[in-house]
C-alpha cells in the first residue's frame, strides 16, 4: 500500500473518518436557479470514498451574487435539493460538509437582487472580472453596509445552518478564504471601517467570530474554517498580514473548531512575504487544533506531510475532479487522470453531466 499514512483514520469535531484525504470545496457552477439537484448528488456521492468532502461554496444569502449557477441555501426551498445530496454521500458511505459563503464585492450589479450595489465592508471594488448574462465585465462598486446589515448576514449564516442541518449534512465549513466577505472584513486593505468591525483585527474578526457563533448553534463542534492569508485572490491585501492571520489564528485557537483548512495560495496569486512562503507551517506554528493542510499536494508530499506531523489532513481540489475514487488511487499508487479544464464550469445549454459526473472511477 502506498500513502500509508494518508489511511490512518482521524477525528474530525465529532466524527470519525477512515481517512485522511479530504476533497476540497470546488464550484462547479451546475445548480441552475441555485437548487441542488439530482447530478450533483451524483457527483458528490462519486468521491465519497474521501474521509470528508467539503462541498462548493454555498450561498447564504441571495445578495452572495458571484457567480451563475451557484448553489444556495438562503430558503427554505433548498433543504430538499441538498437532501437528495446528503442521502446519496450517506449511503455510499461518506461525510460531507456544507460550505456557506458570502461573496461580498466579488458581485456585479447584474447578478444583485433587484440590481443594488454589492454589499462590503467599504466603499473599494474588488479585482478581476465576472461572468455575467451579458458577458464578462469587471466587478461593481460595492456600498459599505451598515453595522445592522452586517448582523442580518451574521444571522444568515446561522439560519444557512440550521437549514444545512435539517438537509442532513454532517458539518459545515466557514468560507472565509479567497478575497470573499469574511476576508474582506479581516483584511485592513478592504476593511477601513471606523465602527465595531473596523480598525483592530479584534474588530474586523468581529463578523468572522460571530459568523462561527452563529452557525455552531445548529452543527457544535462540527465547524471548519477556511483561510487563505497569503492569496491576494480578488484584490485582497493587508499592511501585516502575518501579523494578522497569526492574531486571526490565535482567536481561532478559542473558537472550539472542527478544524482550520489552511490554503496555499494558487501560482501567481501569491502575496511575496518570508514567514508565509509555507502557509501550512504558519499555521502549524499559530493554530493549536485540527489542521487540514490545501493547495498544490501531491500524494506523496501529502503523506510525508502528515506523516511529519505538519498537518493532520490533506486536501485535493483539482486531483478530485477527474479522479472520483482518488483515495483508492492514492493507496495503490496509481497514475491519476487529468481533467478537461474546458469544462470544470457548467455552461448554460450545454448537458451539465459532460466533464463531471462522466470521469470512470478504476474498474468501472
Ligand atoms: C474548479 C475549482 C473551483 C473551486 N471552488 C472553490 C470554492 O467554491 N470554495 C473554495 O473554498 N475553494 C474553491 N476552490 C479552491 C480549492 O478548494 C483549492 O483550495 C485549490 O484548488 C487548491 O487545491 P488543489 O491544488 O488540490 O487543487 C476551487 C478550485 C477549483 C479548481
């Protein structure tokens, strides 16, 4: 057996896997009207053979106007689809948790309710373009919310997660990575508010902690958090950040987590900085608890990395996509498949199943 260590089992909140390899959260963008549906269980239950899947990020709220076909969990209505979800991972044998998600000024106009402004911390657009119905445009303008609208979307996350509760997911993930509203708020560079969620980090960790508090009420000590503090994804900059993320951390360390899933910025996304060079190891040092370590892995750098203690889980975003049953080719030591980029984002009119569910696991 290759990996071997990748296969020891691990508690995770309150859960035990059978493994190390978790599958990280991937849009896929195929949830048409934003209502989970049958395919995706489909897919989900394909890679259930992972020790924890971490589903695409999920909208809390229908101001979250990133993407097209972005799934949601904003009403009511969406408890059914993500049942279908849930129940096909259970029954093949897998865990899975909900990633809820605010996109903040990662918005356009023409994707917002009735056409309002992105909502954000303050008054500075975001970086880079969005597809939108009539073609790709940059981001708008978002209007800084109000110190009350900023506890509305801090409820949103709480009834996100009841309602992620009552589908039957086993956890959730905090999306507070890659340049979206959680990191929009930690980062002095897009937070210069004045008011309770401004100025320290202790104030501009304020919507994160509460965020957490929240949507612990309905999953406990089922609770993750992602971060991603040396990406500048999206426009995202700090005047220390190390300096902040290990304060961040440090208030992670009281929050009573699942977990940490510390993400290492993709190539070219890279804020230049000594101490986060190896942003697992930052973590290591300034987080106390579970450790899912993300970001460029492979196999064998995975299990030497759990197997040396810097990390207690692993996870694979791209590895996942066209290799369904990956723990299985992880352990036998296996080529992997690679995916068909073209196609990892569903495209309106075009059969959705096509670069998604149609990847063969081995012997199938
Ligand atoms: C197609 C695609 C979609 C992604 N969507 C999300 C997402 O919804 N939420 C998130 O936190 N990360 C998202 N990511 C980032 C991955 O979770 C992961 O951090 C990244 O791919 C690095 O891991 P890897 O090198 O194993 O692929 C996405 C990545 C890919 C390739």
């Amino acid at each position: 057996m290759a990996n071997e260590t990748l296969f020891s089992p691990v508690n995770l909140g309150t859960h035990e896997l059978p493994n190390r390899i978790v599958m990280a959260p991937m849009t896929r963008l195929r949830a048409p009207g934003s209502m989970p549906n049958a395919l995706m269980a489909q897919y989900y239950a394909q890679r259930a053979s992972a020790g924890l899947i971490v589903t695409e990020c999920v909208m809390v709220s229908d101001t979250s106007a990133a993407y097209m076909n972005a799934p949601g969990i904003y009403a009511d209505e969406f408890i059914e689809g993500w049942r279908l979800v849930t129940d096909a991972v259970h029954e093949a044998g897998g865990k899975i948790f909900i990633q809820l998600w605010h996109s903040g000024r990662v918005a356009h106009v023409s994707l917002m309710p009735g056409g309002q402004a992105p909502l954000a911390p303050s008054e500075i657009s975001g970086v880079g373009e969005l597809h939108t119905p009539t073609g790709k445009h940059p981001m708008s303008m978002p209007r800084a919310i109000t110190a009350d609208e900023i506890r509305g979307l801090t409820k949103a996350f709480g009834k996100a997660a009841d309602r992620a509760r009552k589908a039957g997911f086993d956890g959730v993930e905090i999306h507070g990575a890659f340049g979206y509203l959680i990191d929009q708020f930690l980062r002095d560079g897009s937070n210069k508010r004045v008011d309770l969620y401004g100025g320290s980090l202790e104030n501009r960790a304020r919507f994160l902690l509460g965020v957490i508090t929240a949507v612990q009420q309905s999953f406990g000590q089922d609770v993750g958090v992602k971060l991603s503090p040396a990406s500048r994804a999206h426009g995202m900059s700090d005047s220390r950040t190390e300096g902040t993320f290990a304060e961040v951390l440090g208030l992670l360390n009281e929050a009573d987590l699942a977990y940490v899933h510390m993400m290492e910025p993709l190539q070219g996304d890279e804020i230049p900085s000594l101490l986060l060079s190896d942003t697992v190891a930052f973590a290591r040092r300034h987080y106390s608890g579970t450790l899912i370590a993300n970001g460029g892995f492979s196999p064998t750098s995975a299990d030497t990395l759990v197997t040396e203690g810097g990390a207690d889980l692993v996870s694979f975003g791209q590895a996942f996509l066209a290799n369904p049953d990956l723990p299985a080719r992880i352990r036998s030591g296996e080529q992997l498949a690679f995916p068909d980029f073209s196609k990892v984002y569903g495209i309106p009119g075009q059969p959705m199943e096509d670069g998604y569910t149609n990847y063969p696991s081995l012997g199938a």
